[in-house]
C-alpha cells in the first residue's frame, strides 16, 4: 500500500495523527501533527501548528531535500520540531537553518523547534499544565508532560499543603497528538479529609485533545 504524501497527511483533520508520508527526496520520513509544550531557558511554551519529526532518511544525503522540505512546511505556517538529534553536524547544521534547542533539560539528546514568524506561540509561563485528572475525593491522579517538569512543580505544591504525594513515570503514552511521555501524579489526603479541594493557584487543566 502506498504512503499517504505530506499533504495529504497534514490536510487530513481525523485521526492518525502521526504516519510515515512520502515526500521527494526521502526514502523514510516519521512525522506527527498537533501541539506540543516546549521548555526554552527555563521557561515552557505551548507550541501549536506544529509538525514533529520523528524519524528522516534522506535518498542523497547532502542534496538539499531537508532543506526542501523546511521551506515545505515553513510555507504552510508550521513550525517544526525534530527530535532525537544525535548527529553533531546535522546539529550544527539545524543550528544555521534557524532551529533553536529546545527541552535540553529532559536528556542529554537534543531537540531543535523552528518557530514560525507569522503567528507566535502561545505561553503558559508560570502555569502548571494538567493533562488529565481523576479525582475520587479519597485519592486523585493527574498526568503531566514529562518535558514540562510540572509534575514536580505540582508535587511540590501539594506536599506543602499537606497531601500526600507520589509521581511516577508512565513512559510514552498514545495520545490524540501522538507519542508523548508523560508522569503521573498521585495524591492521597494527607492532613485533610479528601482530595476534593486541591490548590489551584499556578495550575490549570487543558486535556491534550484540546482545540485552540
């Protein structure tokens, strides 16, 4: 069967959200569509219109096809987020297109995003974003990006008030935007009678599937 192109892909409004797509000059090209929190010099972002590379393999290494397809993807007003970059000169070489390091805090392997001129990102600077939350009143669970280190902002937060707080990782979780690692937080009462009145100050819900 053969592969969906890159636009078709990224016109297509349902479910997948990421696919292997054809496009001239490559041979294997993984991306996924949609949003995605970013940390730049400790500060986190919510990047959307975004495309992420996941996995690239040009026909002629060395052609211009990568450059090919940036300007692709930069006339379509989308950023672009490539992960995994383990090769120094294709670092560098990101590094000249534009692209700027992002989310180096979670790992020694670098991320490179190339923002879009035509309309910013949106910031959460300062808010903790939870992606999900289950709430029994004698127990409450939350999940987080693990990039965005809210987790343990928020564990933080609540052992303070008097909860009692684990996080544990839960690895890379399918999501309506793909592949994304995520943490869970676990919340017991602690020192008050049930889980129904968390702090909210500096915390906001936003489910992953949400339309901006």
């Amino acid at each position: 069967m053969s592969l969906a192109t890159l636009d078709e892909f990224l016109d297509q409004k349902t479910w997948p959200f990421n696919a292997y797509v054809d496009f001239p000059g490559f041979c294997s090209l993984y991306v996924r569509k949609g949003k995605m929190l970013v940390s730049i010099g400790g500060e986190h972002w919510i990047c959307t219109g975004l495309i992420q590379i996941g996995n690239i393999e040009a026909e002629e290494p060395g052609k211009g096809a990568f450059v090919e397809l940036i300007t692709h993807l930069k006339d379509r007003n989308l950023a672009v987020f490539v992960e995994n970059v383990h090769n120094v000169r294709f670092r560098r070489r990101l590094l000249e297109l534009g692209f700027v390091p992002v989310n180096v805090e979670s790992g020694p392997v670098q991320k490179h995003v190339q923002l879009r001129r035509r309309r910013p990102m949106k910031t959460q600077k300062r808010t903790m974003v939870c992606c999900g939350q289950v709430n029994s009143g004698s127990w409450c669970q939350e999940t987080y990006e693990t990039a965005s280190r809210d987790a343990g902002r928020r564990a933080r937060q609540l052992r303070a008030a008097g909860y009692h707080v684990t996080v544990a990782s839960l690895g890379m979780q399918v999501t309506p935007l793909g592949l994304i690692r995520m943490t869970l937080v676990d919340i017991r009462p602690g020192s008050h009678e049930d889980t129904f009145f968390l702090p909210q100050e500096g915390w906001k819900r936003e489910d992953l599937n949400t339309v901006r």
